[in-house]
C-alpha cells in the first residue's frame, strides 16, 4: 500500500465553473431586462399611435412584461381590438410572447376564446383554441400564420349567420413571395368543416364534412397595410391588387374538385369578380345539395337550374366554371347566390 496522500484539487477549480455560469446568468438577466423594457417601451408607443389612428386597443394599461429567463410574455386580460372599418376582436384574454433569444418571432394566443365583431353583420364567437403569429418583423413583409384548432362559430342574437358552424382546423398563412417583391403568398386551409342546419354548406356536403385548400397570391400586397373605415381590401383594391395564380382543392361530401383561376378581384362594391375553373369528380350530388339549402342565402331556383343541367350529363367527372360577375355567382346562364364580399 502506498502511504502518498491523497490528491487535493485547489478549489478555485471547483469554484471557476459555477462562477462562469454565475456571469452568464447575470449577462442573461441584463439581456432579459433591457429587453422588457424595450417591449414594453414599443407596446405602448405602438398602441398609441393606433389609437390615434382610430383604432381601440383596451386596456389601456398593459400588464408588465414576464416570463424571465426564457420569454418575454405580455397579458391583456378584457382585451378589445377594433379597427376604424368596424372590425373588432374581443377577448377575455390575450396573452402575447416571444423567446428572449429570439424577438423578432411573436406568438398571441386566445385561450379562453374571443369575439368577433364584423360590420353590419353583427358578432360572432369563436371557441376553440386560437393562435396566432408574426415573425420577420423587421422586414416590410413579415409572415403571418392564423391557426384555430377545432373552432365553434356561434352568432350572437341577432347576428347575421355564419357560413360554417364548426371545424377541425382553420388555418391561414401569408409570406413575401420570392419571384415577386410586390406580391405575397396566402394559404387558406379549412379541414372538415360543418355547415349550419339548411346552409349552403351543409348542401354542398350533402350534410357531410367540407374541406378546402387554396392558395394564391396577392398582387400589390404592400397597399394591404392600414385598415380604414372600408376595410383592408379597399384601399388594395383601388390600387390594382388582385388574387392571382389561384389553386387549390374542395371536397365535400363525395363530391370533390381541383381549383384554378388566372386572377380575381374586387369591384366598387366590394363584390369578387373574375372566373374559377373545376375539374369537378361527381358535381350532381354537392349542386343538389346546394339547391336544397333553405336559408336564403343560395337562389334556389338557379341551384335547381344548374343541377338539372349537369344531371344530363350524369354524375361523372366534368369542367365546370364559376363566374362572379354583377354581384352575384354564376355556373353557366343560371345564378347561383350573391358573389363573396371582400369589403
């Protein structure tokens, strides 16, 4: 056996690796607070200079900024966001945030649900649970993302009614388009969405599921900023905007269909106008549906109209095209219902 002393490590050894991790998380905490303070600093700059603009951004005293060490987290309990067109979401609560390594991405979450108001059409609530994003804020086109995982649409009383009842997503995202500076991407996804009782969805679907897919791009994006007393897409449309390369997918029911159209837009009235082609997989049984709707929202005498026409042809696999022209929606000589309203 040998009779040498154990050996002894100096202490500062043990003592350098906690003392390095001491400086890092006295760095880290330096970091996390100037950049609360510069969050919170922004927010309310931001929020003033809405107000000014027309907008209501309640409460008008945000909660303080938490979430250290990692996140950088602000809560709005009662929240309300209304635009100067009569647009407003209200929320119970709101809760917007970042990773401290990385505020240039924001999620805003409404967990408990919200409200939506739309002009002239009354309010409708949304449950479910919603998130939304915004990252590459320091870029004139940042990307966008709205998610809503298994929403309920509920009207209020006396509102007008909504198109879909319920889903399992909704899903709709916005990026900067590469090829072209001006223009951005939109991807719409609507997966397995019921319609209300005797709507124009739930005939379509044959009072089965609807799903969507579709995407395009929008010309002349950057006259989107801004939301004035006529909405977002007045102003874009009077400066040419337009919905182009549009494609995408449909199914409802057992009918299902490819999409595609070169553009469309709006005209003064808000009205979408253009033409959209479908390679359509068995048409008849989602037009009959569609002709069997009760709700005044469908002409019902042009549905029939247009499902007597395709049923000569059986219900095999055809073109079809859709035209939106003078306000309304069209297949062939027989309308269908009022075109979609952008503003």
């Amino acid at each position: 056996m040998s009779d040498q002393p154990p050996a002894r490590y100096p202490r500062r050894r043990l003592v350098l690796p906690f003392a390095i991790v001491g400086v890092l998380l006295a760095i880290w905490t330096i970091w996390w607070f100037v950049l609360a303070s510069q969050v919170e600093k922004q927010l309310g700059l931001r929020t003033e200079q809405l107000r000014e603009a027309g907008w209501t951004i309640e409460p008008r005293e945000f909660s303080g900024v938490s979430g250290w060490p990692f996140r950088v987290r602000v809560e709005a309990p009662e929240a309300r966001i209304g635009a100067p067109s009569g647009h407003m979401v209200a929320a119970p609560r709101l809760v917007a945030e970042a990773m401290a390594w990385n505020p240039d991405k924001w999620v805003l979450i409404a967990p408990d649900g919200l409200t939506l108001t739309r002009p002239d059409k009354g309010r409708v609530a949304v449950g479910g649970v919603i998130r939304a994003s915004a990252s590459g804020l320091r870029r004139r086109t940042p990307n966008l993302a709205l998610e809503m995982v298994e929403p309920v649409f509920t009207p209020h009383s006396g509102a007008e009614v909504f198109p879909i009842r319920a889903a399992q997503r909704f899903e709709l995202y916005a990026r900067k388009n590469a090829a072209n500076p001006g223009g951005t991407d939109v991807l719409l996804r609507l997966v397995d969405a019921q319609g209300r009782p005797a709507g124009p969805v739930e005939g379509l679907s044959q009072q089965g599921r609807l799903s969507l897919e579709l995407e395009a791009t929008l010309t002349n994006a950057q006259a989107l900023r801004g939301m004035d007393a006529a909405g977002v897409f007045a102003a874009w449309t009077e400066a040419g905007g337009r919905f182009a390369a549009v494609k995408g997918e449909i199914s409802a029911g057992e009918s299902r269909a490819l999409i595609s159209s070169e553009g469309l837009r709006a005209d003064e009235d808000g009205r979408l106008v253009g033409a959209v082609a479908f390679r359509a997989e068995k048409p008849l049984s989602a037009i009959a549906g569609l002709a069997r709707s009760r709700d005044g929202a469908v002409n019902r005498v042009g549905a029939a109209g247009a499902a007597a026409a395709t049923a000569a042809g059986g219900n095999r696999d055809v073109a079809l095209t859709i035209e939106f022209r003078d306000g309304r929606t069209w297949l062939g000589p027989f309308p269908l219902s009022p075109a979609p309203k952008l503003f």
